[in-house]
C-alpha cells in the first residue's frame, strides 16, 4: 500500500498534535506506551497513553473501508516512516524514558512496536534488517576461502 501525500500530511499532523500535549518544557510524565490505534473500517487513527484516556484521533480517508487482509502489516512501515521524520519531535516529548509507540488493532492487541523512544536503546526498522543474515554469511564464506 502505496500511502498518498495527504495520508503522509495527516498522520504527520496526528503525531504533532500527540507530542504538543507533550511540550518539552513540562515536567516529565511517566508512561510506558502511546498505543495508536488504526481502524481499518473507519479509517480512525486514535492515540491513546496509558490510561486509555484519548490524546488525538484524525481519520485517514485512504484507508477507510480498506479491503486489504495485509491491512496491519502494511501500516507500520508507513507510520514509522512518518514518526522517523518527526524523530526529534517525538524524542522531545516530555515523557521519562523509555517509551515507545505502539500499534493496536481494533481489539487493543499489540500489531507492532512503531518506535522505542530511550537514550540508550535504538529499535531498527524490521524492513531496515531483512536479509542482512544471509549478506553477513556470504560475507563469512567469502571472507574464509580466502
């Protein structure tokens, strides 16, 4: 799935409305999630903190209705890709660390961890890592008939 640039605008502006109920200089909340839940009928992303209470919700219109039985496993890469983009706004909310960012279905089960915000701690995009198994053992292979 192939997100348009005003899916990319809103999710953007989602993220940016969640991190402003953050502001940098506001003492430190402690939470250990944000759980961003996407709706695959409705097309609602809604963002929630620990306590189920609502921190944003905007509907992507792209995705309301969508048919898509790949529907959760095509959205992280999309809501990563926007989050990695707004990096130092996220990373400056004023919540201890560590947290993360946390993708949930319908039913509030877990589909991913979208981003883990911690000093110390850096999550890879999964996308980021497939097939580095394989370059490093050819590597090894090739490294060793030598």
């Amino acid at each position: 799935m192939k997100p348009s640039e005003q899916t990319i605008q809103q999710i953007e502006r989602a993220l940016r409305k969640i991190a402003a109920k953050f502001p940098p200089e506001k003492e430190a909340e402690i939470m250990t999630d944000i759980h961003i839940r996407v709706s695959q009928d409705t097309g609602e992303i809604r963002a929630y903190n620990d306590d189920e209470e609502e921190l944003d919700r905007c509907v992507v219109e792209e995705w309301i209705n969508n048919p898509d039985e790949n529907f959760y496993q095509e959205i992280p890469p999309i809501l990563r890709k926007c989050i990695e983009k707004l990096k130092d706004t996220v990373e400056g909310m004023s919540i201890l660390k560590p947290f993360s960012l946390v993708l949930e279905d319908d039913d509030k089960e877990s589909v991913a961890e979208l981003y883990l915000v911690d000093d110390e701690t850096v999550i890879i995009d999964p996308d980021l890592m497939e097939g580095l198994e394989d370059d490093l053992n050819s590597f090894l292979e090739n490294l060793l008939k030598e």
